[in-house]
C-alpha cells in the first residue's frame, strides 16, 4: 500500500497533538502562574497536575496510532503487532479517562464556588471522550484478532 493512502490521516494526528503540545507547556504553566482567582489557586493545582499526567496516556495512544498507520503502509495490518497497537490505544485511553475521574471532584468544587455549573459537564467530556475511544479500541482488536484467526485457518487449509 502506498503511504500517502494514511498521510491525512497522519496530518490528522499531527494537528491533533500539536495544540496539546502547546497547551501543556505554555498554556497551563501560565495558569498556574496567573490564576484568575487566586483564592481558588490550591483547587486550581491538582486539576493542572492531573492534566499534565493525562498527557502520558493521550501521546503515547497518539504514538500508537502513528505506529498502526505505519503497519498499514507496511501491509501488515492484518497482524499481532496492530492487535498489540490497539490493545495499548485501548489502555492508554482508560488511563486517560480515569486521570479525568481523578480531576473531576476538583473541578466540581470551582464549579461550586464559582457558581458555573456547566464547568462540570466540560469537566466530564474527556473522560467521555476517552471512554468511547477506549470501546472503539477494543471493538477493532477484537475484530482484528478474529480476522487474523480466520486468516490463520485459512493458510492452514489446502
């Protein structure tokens, strides 16, 4: 297969973790520096914390899904080496969503003692947000795995 069948697709993940990049080093270091209420500075620290260490799981799924595309053009995707890709996109999505469980207690006190409500429905779209890409994950590496049995008895049959 030739590789530009995946290039938008790679571009597609580029664009998707640039702006996190970014994010996390400029823009959350310059809210902790400048919280808009410093009184709300000490709920305000373990929810920047808990964004910086959803970032592990969030690149490492991106990586994974850079090394699945890779597999693609390799015509290798029909193998254990993209079950082994999803099934690491699968977890780092879990980790990710459960970092937001963590999180989520906090934002709901700003929420409380800034009187805006809808903060906690933002606060809960990532650990949605990770749950589906979690399901969709397994879904795929369960099909892959069939299809690669089903290939697998099929050599196997003259």
């Amino acid at each position: 297969m030739k590789r530009g069948s995946t290039l938008f697709l790679r571009l597609a993940l580029f664009l998707i973790g640039t702006p996190v990049l970014a994010c996390g080093s400029f823009g959350l270091y310059w809210l902790m520096r400048n919280p808009a209420n410093p009184e709300y500075a000490h709920i305000l620290y373990p929810i920047v914390i808990g964004m910086y260490v959803s970032a592990i799981p969030f690149f490492t799924a991106l990586y994974q899904a850079l090394k699945l595309l890779g597999f693609i053009d390799k015509n290798q995707a029909f193998s254990d080496l993209s079950v082994n890709a999803l099934r690491k996109i699968k977890i780092s999505a879990m980790v990710f969503s459960g970092v937001y469980v963590v999180i989520l207690p906090f934002v709901f006190m700003v929420a409380e003692l800034d009187d805006a409500p809808g903060l906690v429905i933002v606060g809960m779209v990532p650990v949605f947000a990770g749950l589906v890409i979690a399901v969709f994950a397994a879904v795929l590496q369960r099909l892959l795995k069939e299809a690669i049995d089903i290939k697998s008895e099929n050599d196997l049959t003259v």
